[in-house]
C-alpha cells in the first residue's frame, strides 16, 4: 500500500502486515500502522457506548454536597450556566463546546462511519463524517472533564461531604470508553475501508486530512476520498502559527498572574491562581493531583510555547538538525494540549457546587478567560502547523 506520512511527508510503500505489530517511517519514525490492540469492532462497540453514556452524563446530577440541611448538586452544564450569569461568555462557550456539546457530535459521528462499516455499508458521506470525527477528536473532552471533576471533589471534600451522583457515574464511565476508544480505533485501517488506496500516475500530492496520495493536477480540488481541499502544504501555515504563538505569550502571564476565581466564605474574599491553587492542594495532602494541576496548566502550556516556537523558527530558517526529535516533538505538544483544560473545567464543576447564599459561593475571575484562551491558541497553533515543512529543508 502506498502512503505518504503526514508528519514528514514522505511517500513509502507498506507491506502487508503479518501478525502483530506496527510500521514506522522510515524518515521520521512516525506510527503508520499498528495492527497491536486495534479493532474496528471493539472500536464501534466503545464509541457507541461512549455516546449513549454521554445522555445520561449530561442530564443526570455529577456531585452533591449538603451544608445544614441545604443542599447543591451540579450537572456537566450547570457550570456552564454559572459562567454565562457570571458575564464570562466566551467561557462559558467554549467550556460548553469542549465538555457537553463536541462530544456528542465526535462519538455520534464516529459511530455512524464504524457501523457503516462493520454492515459492509459504502456510503459517499463516510469519508467526510470521518474526517470531522478526527478533527473532534482532541476538542471533544470527557477524558480532561472527568479529571477536573475528580479535582473539584477533592477540594470540595475536603471541607464537607460530598456524594457523587449517578450522573458522575455515568460520566467515569463515559470517559473511560472514550479514552479506550482512542486505544482501539486503528485510523488507518478504518481510512483504507472507506476507499482503497490507488497508486497515482506521477509523484503525485498527498492529503493532509486523510494521508492519501493523488494526483499532481488534484492540487486545490477535492480529495476524492475525505473531501478536503487537497493542498501540498497547509497554506499560510508558519504565518498563522506565528500569530496564535505569539498571542498565546502575551496571555500566559495574563492568565498566571489574576486569579481563576474568587471565593466569598463567611464574608471573607480569597482569590486563587493557579499557583495558589497547587499550594492549596499541597497543604491538603494532595500532592499527586497538585502535581497534576501543576504540570498541566503551568508547566505544559509554556513548554507548547516555546516547543511551537522552535518548530517555527526552524521550518523558517530551513534547520535540518535534529529533524526526528523535532517531529516527536510535534506529536508530543499536539496531543498533550487538551490535558491543560483541567483547571477550567474544575472550575466549572465545583461553581454550581458552592454556592450558599451569606455562607460560601464562588466565582470565575479574570484569569479563567486568560488561561483557556491560551490553552485553545496552543492547541489552534499545533493544528494549523505543517511538520512535513521542517522536512523541506533536507529535499
């Protein structure tokens, strides 16, 4: 089969794979295929069950909590209410895309494509629905959810009692099909059932979508299997990714220093950054989740920065030094960036939850906005980024 790898763009023709195992690139080293723990069947029975457990996830109470008889519960979209009431718009939006509303459509989607082709169905919309499916694979989010859900019970817990309800059972279960359909989908296996690959009469351009190789004359058509607009580079790719760069820095020390939102106890105002809510969960014991939160919204989202701004610099200047460790690179800050969304997401879970009228109740503040706009300019820098561009220097 002949495939071109869409890290470094190099077109190899794969033998038939014979047991277990896996293909790597031969330039970069990149995963081309891995026949080890993949199974379209068992993917379609995850996906599916992701998706019908999504339902009851979202309309059933996550977390409870009681305080003199009174009583708070909140739900996946009651934090995202409380942001909109609060005024924080674009907060609660994107909150309500990434932990309610992509998943929905990611998991739906991807359980549409994988029973077509588990029933021998060739429709012409596959292609296209799988595509988008991909695209919402790293925006869709029960996994990060349920870990800022698990943050939130901890620091709610440990000043009174909390009961998770059958919503937050639901979402455990949610999240661990999804992280488990991640494991099991086999992309490129599920790419060649929609449409077999055919080799082109010349050189030939590759998909950046779907890794097929066509045509030179198809550049700036349609690919004839996914449907995207077939480019032989993502256009203006260094310029956008500059732009989404260099405004991820000026809000980093925006979102570090105000804080993620204030909390009103007994008349009494404490702000909590970031910082100060590592500190918080050091105090209480709670250092493996203080590392958590530590790594994931301080440590990662400067190290995307100045990760992102290498690649740039180097596509720019033409480096062919360490061009592997450069496209690992790549891999690593493409798929770490959604784990960052954790401290928004507590926040979110535990704002419905504290809020008693002259006793306790929370609030997003400044920083909340700040952090997630810098978490979503990663993530957008990474996307629009071409690492087949680092490889030009050496062609």
């Amino acid at each position: 089969m002949l495939l071109a790898c869409p890290d470094c763009g190099t077109a190899q023709q794969l033998p038939a794979m014979r047991g277990r195992g896996k293909l790597l690139c031969c330039r970069c080293e990149n995963t081309l295929e891995r026949s080890t723990g993949r199974s379209t069947d068992v993917a379609l029975a995850l996906a599916v069950a992701t998706f019908l457990l999504l339902f009851p996830a979202n309309l059933m109470p996550l977390l409870r909590v009681s305080i003199d008889g009174i009583s708070r519960s909140s739900r996946l979209g009651s934090g995202v209410v409380g942001m909109w009431t609060e005024g924080w718009l674009l907060l609660a939006i994107v909150v309500g895309l990434q932990g309610i509303i992509l998943p929905f459509f990611r998991f739906g989607m991807l359980s549409s494509v994988l029973a077509a082709i588990h029933f021998r169905r060739h429709e012409p919309w596959m292609g296209r629905v799988f595509r988008w499916a991909e695209h919402l694979d790293l925006w869709a989010m029960p996994d990060v959810y349920l870990i800022g859900a698990v943050i939130g019970y901890s620091r709610v817990a440990a000043k009174m009692p909390m009961h998770i309800g059958p919503g937050g059972w639901c979402l455990i279960g949610a999240a661990a099909f999804s992280m488990l359909t991640r494991a099991m989908l086999d992309r490129r296996a599920v790419w060649h059932l929609i449409a077999k690959p055919t080799p082109p009469p010349d050189h030939g351009v590759a998909c950046v979508a779907c890794d097929l190789i066509l045509p030179q004359a198809t550049e700036g058509g349609r690919c004839p299997r996914c449907h995207a607009t077939v480019h032989r580079r993502r256009p203006w790719s260094l310029m956008r990714a500059s732009a989404l760069v260099t405004a991820g820095y000026l809000l980093y020390p925006v979102a570090n220093w105000f804080p993620m939102s204030i909390d009103f106890q007994l008349g009494e105002l404490k702000r909590h950054t970031i910082a100060s809510g590592v500190a918080q969960l050091l105090s209480a014991g709670l250092w493996p989740l203080a590392m958590v939160i530590f790594t994931a919204s301080i440590a990662i989202p400067l190290l995307k920065l100045i990760g992102m701004t290498w690649l740039i610099w180097s596509a720019r200047h033409r480096s062919s030094r360490r061009l592997v460790l450069k496209t690992r690179l790549y891999r690593v800050i493409k798929e770490i960036g959604r784990w960052s969304n954790i401290d928004v997401f507590t926040i979110s879970i535990f704002l419905p939850l504290m809020q008693f009228s002259g006793l306790v109740s929370v609030q997003a503040a400044k920083g909340a906005p700040a952090f997630l706009a810098v978490i979503v300019l990663t993530m957008l820098a990474a996307h629009v980024f071409d690492p087949r561009l680092i490889w030009d220097a050496v062609r």
